[in-house]
C-alpha cells in the first residue's frame, strides 16, 4: 500500500489502513529479517518514522492518542538503535573519505573508519539481547495496531481538511522557528530540529499529495533533498559528540586531529548550503499554507466522493464573507 491517504475514502479507515500498512511492514523486517538483523532494524526504524509523521495529522482531534501512541512507537525506536547508530558513524567516516583534502587526512580517515567499524563489530557482539527486542518491537507494533481500532475520527470532508489544516499550521510554524534558529543561533541542536521539521514535512507532502498531485510532488522533492543534505550534517555532529567524549577511539592525536578539521570543514559546507535550501522550502506563510492544504483537501474529497455543494445558512455565508480569500499560491515551491 503506498504511503498515502486518499482523500475519495473516509479519513478515519484511510487512516488506520495506512498506518497498519506501515507497521506490518516494520513487522515484516523485524521477524523475516530477508537482509540480516541489523538491516532489518533500520529498515523498521524507518517505518516507524513514517507512522510518527503520521500522527501528527490527528493532533487536533485526537491529542491523547497522538501522544500515547507517538511514544509508544519512539520508545521502540529507541531501543532498537544500538547497532544502528554505531553503523551510521562508520558510514558517515566513509562519506568524508569522498571528500578527503589531502593524502593524510584519507589515511586518518581510513584509520578512524577501522577504529569504528571495530567499535560497532564490539557493540553486535556484545548485545545478546537483540532477537529479545526485536520480539518485544514486534510485540508493541501490535498493540499499536490494536490501539488503531479504537480510534474515531469526524469523517466529514470539512471537519477532516480543517484538521489537516491545523496540523500542517503546526508543523509549518514548528519548522519555520527552526529555520529562523538555524540563522541566528546554528548549533547541533537547531540544525538537528531543522532535520526533524524536514523530514516531516516531506512526509506530510507524500501523504497527501493526491490533493495537488503536481505541486505536491516539486516540493517533496525539493524537502527531500533538504533532508538528505542535512542527515549528513547531523551525522557528523554526532561522530563529533563521540570523539570529543572518547578520543581514544579513533586512536592517537593525529588521527583526531585530522578528522575533526575534516568534520568541520564539510559540516560548515553543509549548514552554508542548507540554509538557502530551507528558506526555499520553508517560504511560504504558514497559515496561508495550511488554509490551501484545507481548502484543497475539501474540494478533492467532495470531488472524489461526488458531492454536490450544499446550501448554506445565513451565519455560515457571514463567516465565509469575513474570511480572507485563499490565493492558490503556496506549495509552488
């Protein structure tokens, strides 16, 4: 099933069919694991990450689901990333190697590379433990398949564009305030949010792009090279965070030395071009974003479901006469 909702169906099935979608795929890694264990918890990691998204569509209507669920799915994250976390600093070393500026600083890498992959190889061997979390992942997908049932949500295309709308305001406000942080304060942590706001909007663009097909699909791709860029930078402050808190890791002062000038200097890069990228992104006015959101959900899923236009009262006629109109020119990109 595609990772979209469809907006010709009723919201609250469309919804559930999604998420469960989502996490029986996570199951599906977490019990078969076709391509080995730790494939396979990054794999799951990264289904859980689409649900998360996905619930923050609900935040208006639904705040105590969200909330509940949303942890749920965090937690077994989080308890599945050992390995995974201790591979992505082999492979972030990798990536600098791409860019090495000099003979000795590829040979530092190439030693900081080893000293990591012997370090995640340590970690693998040590962590007897996984079959048992990953069982208990698998364990705690159900139960959020289970919670999906119970949820009820107003299905009427008004009331679900509105929430839509709410949502996408959030988030659109959530990710604008990090970009504005990124230009005044950048650090590890606001360019991390920055990430994080990215990543979620790319995924909100995916699902409900069938409300604007075209321009949903310019902009996915524009915030998903964002995110792309931006995975790397936060990569490399975390291999920074490692380093500096062990440094005996990588093995002597040379060695360090040349692999944190080689972070620095490509992470500088990355933040330089990330910014022009996000302001792209991230241009449009959050509200008048989300109103297009509403008002394009609304018209596709009257369309979709064939409705014809109903007659409206005297106060509901007031209330649309003191609305400001929606130009449609957010999502352009």
């Amino acid at each position: 099933m595609a990772y979209r909702l469809r907006s010709s169906k009723p919201f609250t099935a469309e919804f559930r069919a999604v998420s469960e979608d989502q996490l029986k795929k996570a199951i599906g890694y977490l019990e078969d694991h076709p391509d080995g264990e730790h494939e396979a918890v990054h794999d799951a990691r990264k289904r859980f990450k689409r649900v998360r998204a996905l619930y923050r569509l609900v935040q208006p209507d639904a705040p105590d689901f969200r909330a509940r669920e949303n942890a749920r799915i965090r937690e077994t994250a989080r308890s599945l990333s050992a390995v995974r976390d201790a591979t992505a600093l082999v492979e972030t070393v990798g990536y600098l190697l791409d860019f090495a500026a000099s003979p000795e600083e590829e040979a530092a890498l190439k030693t900081a590379r080893d000293a990591l992959t012997a370090r995640r190889n340590h970690i693998a061997e040590e962590e007897h433990d996984l079959p048992a979390k990953m069982a208990a992942a698998v364990e705690n997908c159900r139960k959020a398949i289970d919670a999906l049932e119970a949820l009820e949500l107003p299905d009427a295309p008004r009331k679900t564009a509105r929430r839509l709308g709410k949502a996408w305001r959030k988030q659109a406000r959530k990710a604008r305030a990090a970009l504005t942080a990124c230009e005044t304060e950048p650090g590890a942590e606001t360019f991390h949010e920055l990430r994080k706001s990215g990543q979620t909007y790319w995924m909100h663009l995916s699902l409900l792009r069938e409300a604007w097909p075209s321009a949903m699909k310019a902009k996915q791709a524009e915030a998903k090279a964002l995110v792309d860029l931006l995975g790397h930078e936060h990569d490399l402050s975390v291999l920074t965070q490692l380093v500096n808190e062990e440094p005996e890791i990588v093995g002597d002062g040379e060695t360090l030395a040349r692999l944190l000038a080689a972070i620095i200097t490509r992470q500088q890069m990355l933040r330089q071009d990330a910014l022009p990228m996000a302001q792209s992104v991230f241009a449009d006015d959050a509200g008048a974003e989300a109103a297009m959101i509403r008002l394009l959900w609304e018209r596709a899923a009257t369309a979709g479901a064939g409705d014809k236009p109903k007659r409206r009262n005297g106060a509901e006629k007031a209330r649309k006469r003191e609305e400001k109109p929606v130009e449609e020119t957010a999502l352009h990109g």
